[in-house]
C-alpha cells in the first residue's frame, strides 16, 4: 500500500495591521476545503479555551513568562490535535500565527531574552523533532505606523497587543526579522510587502497555494 504524502504547513506571521486575518477569509473562500485554515492561539478545542485567557483583559498585565508557557501550552495541543492530523492525512495546512510571533512578542516585544534558549528547545519538543515543522513561513512585513493606522480603523477587533504603543510594535517587527535572520536555525520564508493592496498580498500568496493545491 503506498503511504500518503506528508502535508505542506505554512505559517502567516505578521504585525498588527498586516491583513492577516482578511487575507485568510478571502484564502478560505478561494480554496474551500482545499485547504485547511488554523490560527494561534487556539486551533483545537482546549488551545481555544488558553486563546481566551491570553487575549483576556486581566491578561495585558501578565508578564513575559506567564504568556510564554501559556502560548507553549496552546500550540502543544494545536499541534497534536490539527496540525498533525491535517498533515498526515496529506492536507496544506496554514496557520494565522506560530512560533515566530511568540519569539517576537515574548522574547522580543516583552523584553525576556532568558528565554530563547527555553524557546528553541520547546519549538523542538512541539515539533518532534522538527518532523512537524512548518514548510514554509510567510511574513507579511509593513511599516508599524502604517499598520497602526490600519489598526484604528478596526477597533472593534483590538485586544491588549494591539493597543500598545508603537515602540511596541516597532520591536515586534524587529524580532520577527531576527527570528528570520537566524542562521542556526534557519526557516524557509517568503516576505510580502503587506503595504501594497490587499488584491497584490493576495495574487502573491496565491502563487504559492496554486502549486500546492
């Protein structure tokens, strides 16, 4: 009996403002059960429950290491209860958010460097061994400021990382790029102007998902 073809995961990472989530409505409408979408935190039934916790009001006081262990916690049960099951039985998978918007706003934006050597070896743990790794990452990259202004614009949809300030946001960009930058670790990525039109974000993501689909 032929075994079934792992899977292809990508990971939509970005910060506040980028146009993740309408990029992902209008990918789940183009593909339909083509392909599957997920998001972070939350993507299982009991990760939903921690997404709920983290993005809480009596959660923005929290500090860098509470949220660490709690996105840990919800991406563990993530993996083993979507992403393995999608990609074993063969599926494109993407993620809105993974494990470089916890390096970006724990380690980076909440200043807890201490945790990068905790982080590597957990994002290994998660992965097992990296056989569940994502394939590909695609980082939608956009001025913090411009992103901001976007942000304004949608206030019923803000919860506490949205509301900080922009040197905030301005860090996060920096640790994503870092996380991207990294060479012993290093990950496939793809970054798309998300400062162009929603209709150009879009057709360029679309390049990769015609091929996998």
């Amino acid at each position: 009996m032929k075994r079934k073809k792992r899977g292809y995961f990508i990971v939509l990472e970005g910060g506040e403002g980028s146009g993740k989530t309408s990029l992902l409505k209008r990918i789940a409408n183009e593909y339909g059960d083509k392909i599957v979408v997920s998001r972070e935190p939350g993507g299982s039934k009991f990760a939903e429950k921690i997404r709920e916790l983290i993005l809480s009001q009596e959660a923005k006081d929290a500090d860098a290491k509470t949220m660490f262990f709690l996105f840990c916690a919800a991406r563990a049960s993530h993996m083993q209860e979507k992403i393995k099951k999608a990609l074993s039985a063969g599926k494109v998978l993407i993620s809105d958010r993974f494990d470089a918007s916890t390096y970006a706003y724990q380690i980076i934006g909440q200043e807890e460097k201490e945790l990068k050597s905790i982080y590597w070896d957990a994002r290994k743990l998660i992965l097992d061994k990296d056989k569940y790794a994502p394939n590909l990452y695609v980082y939608l990259d956009v001025n913090p400021e411009i992103g901001l202004i976007r942000r304004d614009k949608d206030k019923g949809q803000q919860n506490h990382f949205d509301r900080r300030d922009i040197k905030f946001h301005q860090t996060l960009q920096k640790g994503f790029k870092e996380f991207f930058a990294n060479k012993n670790q290093p990950v496939k990525k793809l970054i798309i102007n998300a400062e162009n039109s929603q209709e150009q974000v879009f057709q360029d993501l679309k390049k990769v998902l015609d091929k996998l689909v």
